[in-house]
C-alpha cells in the first residue's frame, strides 16, 4: 500500500495535529516538538462529532481508543480550519500487540477517500515506522521523559488539591504557571534541575488553601487512553470532582516503565539476549532512578501522597498474576487496583473500552481476585464505547459512590 509521507521540507511548510490523552503531560511534550522547529498543534475537538467521524471512517468493530483518535483527525481535517496539503498527523506507537501499534494503518486507510495527500507520521521508540522526515535529537527524547515526570507531579497534586480548595480557580492558576515555567525550563535549559523544580512545585501547591472536609477517594484504572483522555471517559475526573470525589490517578510513567520491563522480561521468559532487551534495561533502571527520586522528595516534603513505586506494583502484579501477561495494559491493571486498595483507595473504577478484549478479561478477570484480598474493595467496570451514554456511565458510577467504601 502506498501512502503519503512526511518529508524534511515539510517541517518548515505543514501544520502537525496530535490527539490528546493527558492535557497536561501532552501540551508539555508539543512544547518540545515546537522547540525542535515542528508546527505542532494538539487538537481538543467536540465529543460527538468525533464519534460520528470515526464510526464513518473506520469498522465498527474497532476498538473505542482507536475510533475517536480517528474520528479527531477527520473532523478537524473536515473543519477547514487546516490546509489538507499543509497538514500532517501525528500518532504514537508502543510496539505492542494492541492498537497502540496497529492503528496508524487504520488511519491511512481512512484517509485515502478524501485525503490521500495528508502524511501520518509515528512517534515511537520501537523501531516502528523507520524513516520519514520526522527526526528527533537524542536530547528531545530526554525532554520527552523529563516532561512525563513533571506531567505526573502536575496531575497528581491538582487532583489532590482541586477537589479541596476554598478558593475555586487556586489549583489551576498553580497548575498554568507551572506548566508555563516548565515549558520555559525545557529552552533554557534547566529542566534536568529536577530536584530544585519538584520542592518549588510542592511548595507552590501546599500554600493553596485547602477545606479539611473528608472526601470520598475514587482510583482510575484501565485502558491507558480512557484511564486519562478526558474526550475517552466524558470527564470522568470533572465528574468525580462534582460529585464531592478526590480522582487518584496513577502516574504516566508507570505505564512507560510498563512497557520497558516487558521488553526485558521477553528476554528472561523466553531466554535470549539481544541489542534491544539491553537497551531496554537500561533504559527501565534510569528511568526507574528518576521515579524514585521524584517519590523521595514528595515523601520528604511530607504534605502529599506519591505516585506508587514502580518494582512494589510489580511485587503486586506478582502476587495475583504473571508479568508475561502484557497485552494491552495486562498485568498493571490489577497491580495498580491492588496497589490503590492497599494505600486506602478502596474505591475502583475500571475504564474499559469498546473492543480491547485483553484489557476486559484482565480487568474483569481479576476484579474479584482482588476484591477477595481486599475485603473492602468497592470497584466497578465502566464500559466505555460509542453506544454507551454518558447519563448511564455516571449513574453506574453514582450508584458505585452510594457504596462507597472508606
């Protein structure tokens, strides 16, 4: 199948549209992109026209992630708001065996009816999709990280001060300098003074003030796009906020560590070495180093709760599940309910989309083994999917609250 492609002189002449998953931790990372000379733009399109584009553009049957990421690109290439000869798009790539790797093909074939002409271009640090004039320095690939690990500092203190603020608007105002004085560092240059950085972002957030009402404590889990894609789950986490909730959402990063550890554990389970399970190691304990720094200085700042260790929700995954269990999100799911459950989030939604068969056999699968080791454990499935109205996902969740435990 031939297809357009993006190449060097398109950097200085086309518009890049990305998808967005995580609003905080994605606007950082465009930021890199415009830095590296990109024209990047990250699209946050209206819900229903997106669900009508992708079901247009793509089968049915294809998974819900997958149909609205589509479905953002069609319509905004259908506003007229950007010059189909002038735009390319932009997807990322895991190298697993889910749509995260095989979607980009969908993509093209959706836009072979009316846009022949408009270049995909993939992100990825698996070897996918090799050549193009899409290049990033080694350097932009370390801002990269570096801007997951700011992302999931931001998101988790707002969600632990947004839902108890007296003054409404304090978190966000917080929230926007940080993310503005972040964007900064990344071009001067001072982003890798992460320690300096993280102490001045909690003091930042501490000085909010906060009501000291107790809140009912709800964990997300799931399907990495609908766990955090506010278009995905219909703003689970405005929703929660609403209804008198504090959201606790597991960090970005786990799911990069996720993904790098199973690359090292396919050598072990299947026993063989090569370049990319070294490469891979390494780059799972050096990332792993800078989780750890960023949890020892949030729990000697002493006024937040981290975001999990990455080896203990292996040690938890370990004890309900093998880690060669990783198609979709596999073993994390239930490692992070049981991680939740065990720091007193006993309070579980599990966000599952439409057609990831892995993800609803591991999520539902072991829901009850992890309901039976912790008693208390209130946790629910919400499907989410392009028949599914958001007045029957919240009054499931609803109902879910009525029980709440702890």
């Amino acid at each position: 199948m031939s297809y357009a492609k993006f190449s060097a002189e398109m950097k200085k002449t086309h518009t890049i549209l990305a998808p967005d998953m995580l609003p905080i931790h994605f606007e950082l990372i465009m930021g890199i992109f415009r830095q590296a000379g990109y024209n990047v733009k990250l699209l946050t399109p209206n819900g229903k026209n997106v669900i009508s584009e992708g079901l247009r553009s793509v089968h049915n049957d294809t998974c819900y992630p997958a149909l609205i990421v589509i479905g953002q690109f069609i319509e905004a290439l259908k506003s007229g708001e950007y010059d189909p000869d002038k735009t390319a798009l932009l997807l990322s790539q895991t190298g697993g065996g889910c749509r995260a790797s095989n979607y980009i093909h969908l993509l093209r074939k959706a836009l072979e009816a009316e846009f022949p002409q408009v270049p995909v271009l993939s992100i990825n640090a698996s070897g996918l999709e090799k050549g193009g004039g899409f290049k990033l320095k080694g350097s932009d690939w370390i801002k990269m990280l570096f801007a997951v690990l700011y992302g999931d500092l931001l998101m988790s203190l707002y969600n632990q001060c947004r839902p108890y603020e007296v003054k409404k608007g304090d978190s966000c105002a917080v929230l926007k300098k940080w993310e503005r004085l972040i964007s900064e560092s990344f071009s001067d240059g001072t982003y890798s003074k992460t320690k300096h950085f993280y102490r001045r972002i909690l003091d930042d957030f501490s000085k909010i003030e906060k009501s000291s009402e107790k809140k009912i404590r709800v964990g997300i889990v799931g399907e990495i796009y609908v766990k955090y894609s506010p278009l995905a789950n219909n703003n689970l986490e405005e929703f929660l906020i609403s209804e008198g909730c504090e959201p606790v959402i597991p960090a970005f990063l786990d799911f990069v560590l996720y993904c790098a550890v199973n690359n090292v554990n396919d050598g072990i389970f299947y026993g063989f070495k090569n370049k990319t399970t070294r490469l891979f190691k390494i780059g799972y304990h050096i990332i792993y180093r800078k989780q750890r720094e960023m949890i020892n200085i949030i729990k000697s700042h002493g006024q937040f709760e981290p975001p999990h260790d990455f080896e203990e929700l292996r040690s938890y995954a370990d004890r309900f599940i093998h880690q060669g269990v990783k198609m979709g999100e596999g073993w994390l799911i239930p490692a992070e309910m049981a991680a939740l459950a065990h720091g007193g989030v006993m309070n579980i939604i599990c966000a599952q989309p439409f057609g990831c068969l892995p993800n609803h056999i591991v999520a539902k699968g072991m829901s009850r083994v992890i309901k039976k080791a912790y008693p208390g454990a209130n946790i629910v499935a919400v499907d989410y999917d392009p028949g599914a109205t958001k007045v029957n996902q919240e009054n499931r969740i609803k109902l879910m609250l009525a029980n709440a435990a702890g």
